[in-house]
C-alpha cells in the first residue's frame, strides 16, 4: 500500500470534492454565461463554489477571481501592482529569496527590463531579515511580494507585520498563500494586503483551478482579455467543474480546521522519532512552521537516493518543490538558508495531509531509518 507524504506537491482529491464533480460532470454542462437555464444552473453552482472558496480564506466573494492556478494567479497579481505602481514612478520590488519559481521567474524577467528586484534573505531556521526588510522598504517600493508558508520548510512568514509596515509607505502587497489555505485559518479580508494567491490542488481540490484575491479597490489589469468572464477580470469560459471542486474542498478543509485543535502531533511524532533513530539527521527550518511540513537533512547522504529507495518501499517524499524536481541544482531555498550545495542535496521534504494517520506516520518512520541505514551503509561518507 503506497504511503503519500509529498502533499505540498500535491494533494490528493477529496472524496467529497470527487463526487461533487462527478455530478457536475454530467447535469452541469452548460455555459455559467448563457441566460437559459441550463446557463443559469452553471452560474450558481459557480457562484456557490465561490462563496465556499472565499469562507475559507476570509474574503468577500466578489473579490475572488477563478484562474487556472497559482502561476496564474501570482502572474496576474504582479502585472495589476506593477502596472500600476510604475506609472506612478515606484520601481523596486522587494521580495524573498525564498519565494516559489512561479513568482521569481516573472521578476526576474522584469529585472532585466529595467525593474529594481531586491530579494530579502533569510537565517538558517528560514526567518526573514527583518532589519534588511525594514531597511529596504521605502516610497521607492511598488510591491512586497513574500509567500506566507514556504513550501519546502514550512516556515510561516509574520506576513501581516510585513503587510502593514508596506502599506504605511504605500507599496502593493502580494502573499503567495497557496500552501497556507486548508492548512491554517485565514481571515484575509482583515490583513493589509492586496492580492493573495492560491490553487485548489494543494487542500484535496482539482489541478487546473486556482483563485486570486483582489482586495476591493485595488489595482486591477487583467492578464487575458477577450471575453467578460469573472466580472471582466478574466477572459476565458469558467472550468465550472474544476471550480465545484475546490469550492467543496475548500469547505471540508474549514470544517476541519475548525475541528482540529493540535494537526502538528502527527509531523511531531515523526522528527522525534526519526532524530531519536538516525544519528546526523537535522530539521531544516525553525519551530514556527506550518503543521504538515518537515524536511529533514540526512548527512552523508544523497536526498535523491533516498527518495527513490523509499519509493520502491512504497513511501513517496521529495527533494524539494516538484516543479524544480527535474532540476539538478540545489534548492535555492536551502541555500539561502546557509546549507552548502552537498547540504542541501541531502535534504528529503516529508509533507503531510489531514488525512494521515498515525499507522502511516510509524511505518514511515521505520522506512526512513531502514533507508538511511541501507544507503549509508552502500555508501559510507567520507
């Protein structure tokens, strides 16, 4: 039986969220933009997806665009703070060197056409400078762009701090929160940022359907135009079932959040474990993570190899962020937290869901240090 713990790749589909598309597969096929019927049942059942989407994350549901995902999203939310902050002559953006590929590759696409990116380090627990934040941060700055959970350590960033001092001096916020929504409460509506991005596939809902928060008056340019879909704010016929099921996803999550009092037991049982187990082994971030979230450092070997043993176990990990998994370079996000390169590729990033269980954590456990045994002892350090 295959034990998944690579839930901050992906998630998999809700039960409830299946059968919600399932059904709307087949009775709701029509266009939520015709004014028939069958137009106007589509419609609805978007608008209730909507409404389940924004109870979750503590916003109005007018402020809530259906995308493709978070690429998307945080694409589309960079051009709205950008476009318009650059009219105005603000030209810096600060951001982390921790942040997901999905936001720092756009940047450094508008880096080379003249845009001022400054990227805020971090410690070696994966804490953000605050002192080079704070020193960097002035009227120059269009935007903060920072992530709220990282995805490789889990580390949480004090986001709304960071919000409220970039908004005293008049800078746009971005927080990418995909790995945070489903996983911690959120009550968004009441922070002082402007967009917020997110993707149904991270909390047990679809690949293909995300969302962006717009806060109400914020800037707004859309990224494709062609059609009035989503208020005029997203050209483009609606994935309707796609859209079913992250807003029924989104609605199991908040009752369990709801529910849940300590979700952190089951991740904290297994580094205990697994440090008490394995000699040389290092938890890379700091105690301020998000609940489902450990990577592990295991030294004198490589995280690759582990991965793979414990595949054919029936375990799947990963080295880092799947989008980057075909990439042979270290992650940038242990770098920059101090690790070396070799440091680095020894790392193994184990992620949880709420549907873990304890019997899963256990044999988890011992598959882990029967790998890192078999493989030390193939090939011992130097």
């Amino acid at each position: 039986m295959t034990m998944y713990l690579d839930n901050n790749a992906t998630t998999p589909l809700a039960p409830e969220a299946l059968s919600a598309m399932q059904a709307a597969l087949s009775e709701l096929y029509g266009n939520p933009s015709s004014l028939h019927q069958v137009g106007e049942q589509a419609a609805d059942a978007l608008g209730e997806a909507r409404r389940s989407v924004a109870a979750l994350l503590g916003v109005s549901a007018r402020e809530l665009v259906f995308t493709s995902g978070a690429t998307e999203s945080i694409a589309t939310a960079l051009q709205c703070a950008l476009s318009d902050q650059t009219r105005r002559g603000r030209t810096r953006v600060l951001t982390t060197a921790v942040e997901h590929a999905a936001a720092m590759d756009p940047l450094s696409r508008r880096r080379a056409r003249g845009l001022e990116i400054v990227e805020i380090g971090v410690d070696g627990r994966g804490a953000l400078d605050g002192q080079r934040l704070e020193a960097e941060l002035d009227e120059r700055c269009a935007l903060v762009n920072v992530m709220l959970v990282n995805n490789e350590t889990g580390v949480i960033h004090d986001v709304r701090a960071i919000a409220a001092r970039a908004q005293a001096v008049g800078a746009r916020v971005h927080v990418d929160a995909v790995q945070a929504a489903g996983k911690m409460s959120l009550d968004l509506g009441q922070w002082p940022i402007d967009y917020a991005s997110f993707s149904a596939h991270k909390l047990h809902g679809p690949k293909g359907v995300g969302a962006l928060y717009v806060k109400h008056k914020a800037p707004f340019e859309a990224l494709f135009t062609g059609g009035g879909q989503e208020g005029e704010r997203r050209a483009g016929t609606q994935n309707v079932v796609g859209a079913i099921g992250f807003g029924r996803a989104a609605h199991s999550a908040r009752a369990w959040l709801a529910s849940e009092p300590a979700p952190e037991r089951l991740r904290d049982l297994f580094e205990q474990a697994i440090l008490a187990d394995i000699p040389g082994t290092f938890v890379q971030g700091g105690t301020r993570r998000i609940w489902n979230t450990s990577n592990l450092r295991f030294e004198g070997l490589s995280g690759e190899a582990l991965v793979i043993w414990l595949s054919a176990q029936g375990l799947c990990a990963s080295t880092g962020a799947a989008c980057s998994s075909g990439k042979q370079a270290p992650s940038h996000v242990l770098l920059a937290m101090g690790l070396t390169p070799r440091q680095a590729s020894a790392c193994v990033r184990f992620s949880l869901s709420r549907f873990t269980t304890p019997a899963e954590i256990e044999r988890a456990r011992a598959l882990v240090a029967e790998g890192v045994r078999t493989l030390r002892a193939l090939a011992p350090a130097p």
